[in-house]
C-alpha cells in the first residue's frame, strides 16, 4: 500500500508538470522528438558504458579485498538490478540488497567481502558525484552557459556547488565511517535486540560476517593512494558518461546547451532523485527540476524542450527496465548457489 502511495505521488507530480507546460508545449515537443532523427539510437548508450565502468570499480575493489570475479559476470548482475533500483519505489535500497545476494550466490563471494565491497562502492560513487557536480558547476560558472540568456545561468550553478558540498559532506562522513573498523559490528549488535525473532536470529548468524566487513573496510583505505585512485576514477567516469547522455540528448533536440550546462542539469537531477528515493526513479520530481534548470540557464522554448527531453530520458529508462528484467527472467538459474562459501 504505501509503495503504490509513493507511486502515485509521482505520477501527480508529472500529471501537475504536464497540466503546467501545456498542450500547445506538449504538441512542440512532440515534433521536437519526431525531428531528432537516427541519433536517438545513442541515447542507450551512455548507461552502457556507465554501468559497464560501475562494474569494473566494483571489480577492482572485490580484487583489494581478496576475491577476483569476472567482469562479465558483475556487468550482467548490475543490469539486472537496474532494473529494479529504476523501477521500484525506494529500489536503490532494495538494489543494493539483491546486488549482495546475487554475487553471494553466483560469484560465491561471501556475505563480508561483498558487504564491504558495496559499501566502499556507495562511499567512493557519492565522493565522485561531488566531484561531479563540482566540475560542473565550476565550468558553468566560467562560460557562463550556453544559452541565449547565460546571466540566468548562475543560479543552476550555485545550485550544483550546493549540491556538491553537501554530497562531499555525506562521502566525508560515509568514508570516516568505514575507517573507524567498528560500525557494522556495533550496528549488528543493535539490530540483534530487535523485537522480532527472525531477524535477530539473522543477525546472530551474521556477527562473524559484520566483523569481516569492518576488516575489510579499513584494509582497503590502508592500501596505497594509487590504488584506491584506481577504484574511484571509474567511478568518476560513470557519472561523466551520465552527463554525456544530458548532452546528447538536448544536442538532439537542438537545444543551446553547453557541456557545463548539462553536467549540472544531470547532477543536480539525480540528487534530487537520491533524495526523493522513496518514488520510483525520482518520479515527477528530478523531471519538473530538470525543467525548471533548462529555463534558468535560458534554452529557447524550454517548456517543450524539457517535456522532450524527459520523454526519451524516461523511455531510455524503460529499455533498461525491459532489458535488466529480462536478464532477470532468462538468466535465472544461473543466479542459484553455485559453491560453497567461506570467508577469507
């Protein structure tokens, strides 16, 4: 019940950003996607090459923390469960659940090592979102935006620099975390007085593991600084890709936009879906703030740009959806428990 409520309150934000850009905006639109022609056939493309880089990261630091698994095998589980973080409400926190089953069960990766893994994942993607948006803001700052009316740009700008600030915050804070070598440990402990029977014999099956995954956190910020350069820059590089998606998109639409323009646009989008990560794929809300910022950095006939541009972002998204369940469905015997586990 609550998941359709989250639903709905999604689709009445769009139905409100439909009833305010028009039907007259609405038809131009229409004609906008009609004239952008074959390279449409690109938009795919970037969260190929984005997921693809997520999954190299993630390999890297399964590597650090002892466990090699195949690339291939991490690429098609990450489809898999874009799928679900795109398509269910609060589907990022059911994602990184599922991600953590999957490779328990078909990598035989145990429960610590990959606990650990997508936490440091978690801590270094929000560490290069903040860089992300930084760069973004920064190179919006000094074009001054591409758009007919770059005055306008500033505020789209400091927006970005708010958003990075607060996003290097959070990454501060989640990195300390896993540097101080007791938090999962202390956390399990918690949760193992929990009212409900179930969970805390879980939890009591689980404490060697929580143990492990404090281990491994602090292992991996004891390696050299090169290497865990070499975790975060795909990391940094999957959000670039993201940004190039922006870019391509309006570049179909012939909107005048520039590369800082749709950094920001992008960034500060998907942090405002992070936030609202209970309506599925920031339903409604990334949509009317992607509007609102191509109006602020002053591209021609924003509303119908906008209502284009989110169409084919959120058909783009519907192909992954289609794609990732589809891995899901075919591919569904080869996620069983395929060997033993055991801990490092």
């Amino acid at each position: 019940m609550l998941a359709l409520a989250r639903l709905a309150l999604g689709l009445l934000v769009i139905v409100v950003l439909l009833r305010a850009i028009g039907s007259t905006d609405l038809a131009r639109a229409a004609r906008a996607v009609r004239g952008a022609g074959w390279w449409l056939a690109l938009v795919p493309l970037p969260t190929l090459v984005a997921m693809s880089l997520d999954s190299w990261a993630w390999r890297r630091i399964l590597q650090v923390l002892g466990r090699t698994v195949s690339w291939r095998v991490l690429l098609e589980l990450r489809l898999s469960v874009e799928s679900i973080v795109l398509a269910l409400p609060g589907g990022s926190v059911a994602g990184e659940g599922m991600k953590l089953a999957l490779i328990e069960r078909r990598l035989a990766v145990p429960f610590g090592t990959g606990a650990a893994s997508l936490a440091l994942t978690k801590a270094l993607l929000t560490a290069a979102a903040a860089l992300y948006l930084a760069a973004g803001a920064v190179f919006l700052l000094m074009t001054g935006g591409a758009g007919p009316a770059p005055s306008t740009s500033r505020v789209p700008a400091l927006l970005g620099l708010g958003g990075a600030a607060f996003t290097a915050l959070l990454a501060l804070v989640l990195v300390l975390i896993l540097r101080g070598g007791a938090t999962f440990l202390a956390l399990s402990r918690r949760l193992s007085t929990f009212p409900v029977a179930a969970i805390r014999a879980w939890m009591a099956s689980r404490q060697a593991s929580f143990v492990r995954v404090d281990a491994h956190a602090r292992a991996f910020f004891a390696t050299p600084r090169t290497t865990q350069l070499a975790c975060f820059t795909p990391f940094l590089l999957e959000w670039l890709m993201e940004g190039v998606e922006t870019f391509i998109i309006l570049r179909c639409l012939h909107a005048a936009v520039g590369f800082g323009d749709a950094l920001v646009i992008d960034g500060v989008g998907s942090l405002l879906r992070t936030i609202v990560f209970f309506v599925p794929a920031g339903l409604g809300f990334q949509d009317g703030a992607q509007v609102a910022l191509l109006g602020m950095l002053g591209v021609g006939d924003a509303p119908a740009t906008g209502a284009a541009f989110i169409f084919i972002k959120r058909t783009k998204e519907l192909f992954w959806i289609v794609t990732g369940a589809s891995f899901l469905a075919v591919r569904k015997g080869s996620w069983q428990r395929t060997s033993a586990l055991s801990e490092d």
